[in-house]
C-alpha cells in the first residue's frame, strides 16, 4: 500500500485506489489511544475553553450537580477526546485490508459532519467507539477534478456498553496537483488589517454573548421563525489553534514529540513531509503555516472543520439551556476559513413538531465570514421539556455497536 511519497501511486488517484478503499467497508479500523479516557472537570473545560465555551455545565462539578443531570457532562462534541476500541484485534485478512492508506497523498478536505446524540457522558465515564468505513463514492469536484468521497462512521458507547452517539463525516480526497492548478486560476484573496471599528463590532458581539442556563427553555414559548443569539469567532489566529489542540488532542498525527513522533514517523513517514528545511513534520501543519499551505495549493492556513462544528454547537446549547437536548447536528464545510477570518453564528427556529413523543425544535444555522461568504450551513434539531415533562432522552436506532453498525452500513447503501 501507499503510505510513502517515493512509492509508486502515491498521491495519484485511480481505479485501484476506489477498489482498495472499497474492500474495506464495515471492517472497523484500527484505533490510536485517545487523547482522553474519562470524563472529567480538567478535561472538559479544557475542551470547551479551546472552542470559546465557559458553560459551567461542562466545566462546574457543583453547578452541574444541581441540574437535571446531576453531574459534570462533557459538551456534545467532546467525543473527539475520546473512544477506546470497542472491539478486539483485527483479524489477519481485515489487517491485510487495512494495510496503508488507498488514498496517501491525496489532500483531504472534510466535508460533511452529522452527529445523533442519544445520552450525555457524565463525569467519571469512558468511551467505546468502533470506526468504520461506511461508503465510498466517486465524484467530480470543480475544485479538485476527480474526487473520492469517502464516509466513515464513529460510533459511541459508554463504559456500560449504552449507545451514546453516532457521528457520520465525509471527506473528499482530491489529487493535490488539480487543487494547485485551480487555485491558479482563482482571484487571489486579500487580508486587509482590521480596522478599530470592525474590532470594536467583534468585541461587542463577545460582550453580549447570554447563556439560558438554568431558565428553562419551554417547547410551548418557541415561535417559528425566532432567532438565536448571533456569536462572533475570530478574528482567528495560530494561538486559538493552539488552544484548540490543547483541548482537542492531535487526533491525526498520533500526540508525542522527538523521540515518540520518530516512533511514530517509521511505521507511517506520510504523515510527516519535510519542511524547507528538509525536516520531517506533521501533515496538519498547513493549518499553522500559510507556506505549507501555499504549497498544497491553498491561499492561507486554515481552521478545522471540526473548530466551525463546536462553534454551531456552542451557539445552539447556549440558546437552548441546562433542561434542553442536542438531538442532532449537520454541517457541509463548504469553503476555507482562513487564519485572520472572522466567523459569525447565527440560526434561527424553522419548524416546532411532536414525533414519537419528543418534543422538536428545528433550525438552520451557518457560519458566515466577514466577506458576507457561507462557510457552513447546517440544520439542528433540538429536544425541548414542555410545562408538564421534562426532556426524555432519544432511543438510539440498536443497543450494541456492532449491531448498529450494520444498520449504518444498510443506511449508506
């Protein structure tokens, strides 16, 4: 397989290529250790304070005990920190298929997220998680030609073996020479500096930043058509990076420095391209380094998708409250959100319905830079107590992951 540039079709995208990555559908992939184990305060709030969240219902013990849950929970994209292998060592032939990358030195762009979220994870639990390919897909993209679109599932149980979510994402891998030669073609993008006006408008958008909180949001008080609180992210810099991934993890290139990411740079040298100074250094450092980036044909460094999917949930867990639910979310990272942009939140409440006893609230958000451009529209649907019941928390689709992984696989086919 292809984990090394020198290799021969490394980088190339080709029938081989969709037919390797086809053989390993259902077959659940081999899992580093996660950047966290358990659920706990440092944890949490380190996770949440990396996407600009200070809700003491994840970062609190004695102000969460006093809520419904009656404990710390982890914020709904915390899953990230997370997930021990909830299955045991791969079999020969399913090592065999999950030898090397199909896809190594393609560029890699998330493009969808949805996650399903059926019961919080309380302080002191762990995580299970398989993670499998669910499908994968051909396409033409104006951006990158011809693309894989490639559909894995991450699927989450509690250490008791409950379900507790499931996350979809796709990714379009895209040869990076048709990236380039795209890139020439487009209108070069501008940084102008910020004004003292413009600062001035983002600061007063982080000042007027409201938590519902303890003030309970009631199904019967939401009117269709409503907005939430617009919030402000940005403008972004290395340093909300860095602080990002200190909560965050690594989560591509395995955590560790020296001698440990050496270890690590044997047995994958793909994950680690040589700098212009011929040392070898992780593939996620084009979202810190604007050359790394120009060099892979895109203008500026870059966020993650994953940052955009925290700052959506942010802006919907605040409007709802401590007594409301995140059923689900989805997003499409439709464009870049380069270092120095500014990301605006905002959503608003597009229909109310009463499904198989719970109480829905449905709306669309988005993020949207300071150029006027979507970067990411979504829909949410959020789970509402009424004056005569609390929220009751969604059944998931089947008890065990290994069952709802068939289920997942059946739902993508």
């Amino acid at each position: 397989m292809t984990t090394n540039e020198k290799d021969q079709g490394y980088g190339v995208l080709d029938a081989s290529s969709f037919e390797r990555a086809r053989q390993r559908t259902g077959v659940p992939q081999r899992l580093r250790p996660p950047h966290i184990t358990e659920v706990h305060a440092d944890a949490t709030r380190h996770f949440a304070y990396g996407y600009g969240d200070d809700n003491p219902l994840y970062c609190d013990p004695e102000y969460a005990r006093k809520t419904r849950w009656g404990s710390l929970i982890a914020p709904p994209n915390f899953l990230y920190c997370m997930g021990e292998s909830a299955v045991g060592d791969p079999t020969p032939e399913q090592r065999a298929l999950l030898k090397g990358d199909p896809f190594a030195g393609l560029g890699s762009y998330q493009a969808v997220m949805e996650f399903e979220y059926y019961r919080p994870l309380r302080d002191g639990d762990r995580c299970q998680m398989i993670r499998a390919q669910v499908g994968v897909q051909e396409k033409a993209s104006r951006f990158g030609g011809r693309t894989a679109h490639v559909t894995n599932d991450f699927l989450f149980a509690n250490g008791e073996g409950q379900v507790v979510a499931i996350q979809r994402g796709t990714w379009i891998n895209a040869e990076r020479h048709a990236t380039r030669e795209t890139a020439k073609k487009q209108d070069p993008l501008t940084f102008d500096p910020y004004t003292d006006e413009q600062l001035a408008e983002i600061d007063a958008c982080y000042d007027a930043e409201a938590r519902r909180g303890a003030q309970t949001l009631y199904f019967e008080d939401v009117v269709v058509g409503e907005e939430i609180q617009e919030r402000v992210k940005g403008p972004l810099t290395v340093t909300d990076v860095v602080v990002w991934h200190t909560g965050w993890g690594m989560q591509l290139t395995p955590p560790g420095a020296f001698g440990i990411s050496r270890r690590v740079r044997r047995k994958a040298p793909g994950l680690y391209p040589r700098n212009p100074r011929n040392i070898p250094d992780t593939v996620q450092r084009l979202h810190w380094e604007p050359e790394r980036a120009r060099e892979l044909g895109i203008p500026m460094s870059y966020d993650y998708g994953a940052m955009r999917e925290t700052w959506l949930t942010h802006a919907v867990t605040d409007w709802m409250g401590d007594d409301g639910w995140l059923f689900s979310l989805r997003c499409e990272h439709r464009k870049f959100n380069y270092i120095g942009d500014t990301t605006w939140v905002r959503g608003k409440v597009v229909d109310k319905v009463q499904v198989d006893g719970r109480n829905e609230v449905h709306l669309e958000v988005s993020c949207f830079n300071q150029r006027g451009e979507t970067t990411t529209p979504g829909t949410a649907v959020v789970l509402l107590p009424t004056r005569q019941a609390p929220v009751e928390l969604p059944a998931p689709p089947a008890d065990r992951l290994e069952e709802l992984l068939e289920l997942e696989i059946a739902r993508h086919a």
